[in-house]
C-alpha cells in the first residue's frame, strides 16, 4: 500500500510540474517578456535548432498553416542580426503588443544599428503566442 501511494505522488508531482511549465506564472507582461525575448534568443542562434525552437512560440493556428520548414520566410535577415531585447510589453485582455529592438549589420554598410520591432502576442487556451498574419 506504501508504494502504491509513493506512485500516486510522484505521478502528482509530475503532473503539477508539467502545468507549471505550460501555465507560467506572473503578471501578462511579464509571462510575454520572458516568451518573446526567449524566441528572440532561439532566432538568434542562426541555425536549424534554433529556428524550430522559435516556431514553437508561434500560435497553434499559425503552426496549423505553415509547417516548420517554411517558418524561414516569416524571419528573413535573421542571420543579420547581433542581438535583440525586449523593450517594453503592454496588454489588454488576451492581447499583449511588445516592442523589440533589434540590432543587426547589413553587409553593405558594415556599421550595426537599431530598430525597434511591434509584435502581438494573443492568449489562446491559456498560453502566450506570438500572432504572425
């Protein structure tokens, strides 16, 4: 009977942490900061990984419609780019707009510069998405 117990735990345990880890915890602003700057992150690996790790912020109907080989057209000049960060978030309800500033280097200029980003992040059963048209 002990162990049948001890194995109920644990599968709790389990579970539970499974949730926490799709449900963040924190203030809308602050749950789209830490999902939009960790996709940034993942595009600024520059590579194959990277770029399916940031498809997967993108919502499920986007993800329904464009497949992960395809993703590349939505990031276009990401190899461009030095860093990026999160400037700023502000929602409303189940929308969040973020504002992101990047820098890159064009080829041709060879002298890196900023510019800032809007993107929308939705909720959709009760997850942050980037929105992508």
């Amino acid at each position: 009977m002990k162990i049948g117990n001890l194995l109920v735990s644990a599968f709790l345990m389990a579970g539970l942490t499974a949730c926490a880890t799709l449900f963040e915890s924190g203030t809308p602003e602050e749950i789209v900061t830490k999902r939009a700057q960790a996709r940034m992150d993942a595009l600024l690996q520059k590579d194959v990984d990277g770029l399916k790790e940031a498809y997967k912020y993108n919502s499920p109907a986007f993800r329904e419609h464009t497949s992960a080989n395809e993703y590349h057209r939505y990031v276009a000049g990401r190899t461009m780019w030095n860093f990026a960060r999160v400037k700023s978030v502000s929602c409303k309800e189940d929308v969040c707009d973020a504002v992101v500033e990047i820098n890159y280097t064009l080829p041709q200029i060879k002298h890196p510069m900023s510019s800032p980003f809007e993107q929308r992040w939705i909720k959709v059963d009760g997850q942050w998405w980037i929105y992508n048209k």
